[in-house]
C-alpha cells in the first residue's frame, strides 16, 4: 500500500476491526459534531484511561483531523487528515452523512462511502485500505450461526440457547417484523444444527484415525 494510505502494519495476520480506534460518523453526527464550524476532541480509553485522542474540526463537507501517531517504536509524529462528508437524503426527511475514504491503494484512490474509519496504521482509513477482518470471520461456523440466532432471540426479549423457549411478539412490533425475525432465527439454528454435526463428525473421524494408528503401533 502506498501514497497517501501508507503505513498499513505489517505480517500476513489480518487485524480485527474490534482491536482499531475508529470514528463512526453516525455517532458524530448524533452528537451534533458535524455542523460547520464545530471543533472538538475524540478520545479512546481503555478500564477508565485515556489512550489516544485526536483533534476534529467539521465544515460543510470535510472533516478536518489532527493527531499524533507512533509507527513502529519510531518517533511520534504529527498527522494532519482531511476526509470528505457527503450525505445522501433519506426517504422520509433528512439525509444521512457518510465518510468517504481518503486511502491510495496501489496508487489508486480509494473512494469508499463509508459509515466508520479505522486506526491501525498512520492514517484514519477505511476497513478495506487496511484489510481489517471482523471477529466473526474467524469464528467457527456453529458459533457464528447460533450468536445471530441468539441476538435475535434477545432482540424479541427472550433468552439465548436452542433450548429457552422463542419470545413471543414484543408489544407494539408488526407481525410482519416478527415472522421474519422468527424465520431468520430458526435458519440460523438450522445452519447451527448442521455445522456442529460435521463438527461432531469431523472430531470421530479424527478419533477414529488415532485409534488406527494406535493399535498399528501395538
């Protein structure tokens, strides 16, 4: 990676999306960070600390970002970072802004519309400049299906686990809203059912060749 979007960490291991510093600009704008003219500060803490921090600055369609970096134990550095906001209108009244990435890739500009920017690295880009993966991509397949079952479940009011009943229709939700919650918790199940048998299968077909080997040994 290089231009504007350099410094991406180095290693063949993906870093996860969960393990950045980000600015989300939907909680920006919540906050009322985005009109022109405001300035302000963003800070990260970790147990109560305060770990990082960055300067903003918003005009009409920029957001103008001031901060100090430190790659690689190397000295501490000063980066100044201007990204692009556009907003698009909604279909009932307003409009939702997006971020748009400032990344080079190959000597490409990235483009992206964007809802997050990501820290890892000396610039605030998005997930795809730095490649970042999600903490579910790397979760086996069961666990992946029965979390989203779960969340579903809990959304409803209900408890998680294949075993708790499913939560009846919350009060003032469509019915249309919750069949289709419904269906999807039951074909996230389904898919939970079918990896934890080639889970179950995979783990007897391994036992199975040690005991093979085993008794070829005796």
């Amino acid at each position: 990676m290089g231009g504007f979007g350099s410094g991406r960490p180095g290693g063949s291991g993906r870093i996860k999306v969960e393990a950045c510093r980000s600015i989300d600009v939907n909680r920006l704008h919540r906050r009322g960070c985005l009109r022109p003219g405001w300035s302000g500060q963003l800070r990260w803490s970790s147990d109560g600390e305060r770990v990082a921090s960055i300067i903003l600055r918003s005009e009409q369609a920029q957001l103008h970002l001031s901060y100090r970096v430190q790659i690689g134990g190397g000295d501490w550095e000063d980066v100044t970072e201007t990204v692009r906001i556009v907003r698009t209108p909604c279909r009932y009244g307003g409009a939702r802004p997006y971020l748009i990435c400032p990344g080079v890739v190959n000597g490409t500009a990235c483009g992206r519309r964007v809802a997050k920017l990501y820290g890892p690295g000396r610039y605030f880009l998005c997930r795809h400049c730095y490649r970042l993966a999600n903490a579910s991509q790397s979760e086996p397949a069961f666990d992946r299906s029965l979390r989203r079952a779960n969340k579903i479940r809990q959304r409803l009011g209900g408890e998680p686990g294949l075993a708790a009943a499913f939560p009846a229709r919350p009060k003032g939700m469509w019915q249309r809203t919750y069949e289709q919650l419904r269906e999807d918790a039951i074909t996230a199940e389904i898919a939970a059912d079918e990896a934890l048998a080639v889970r179950v299968e995979r783990l007897m077909a391994w036992s199975n060749r040690r005991k093979q080997r085993s008794g070829f040994w005796q």
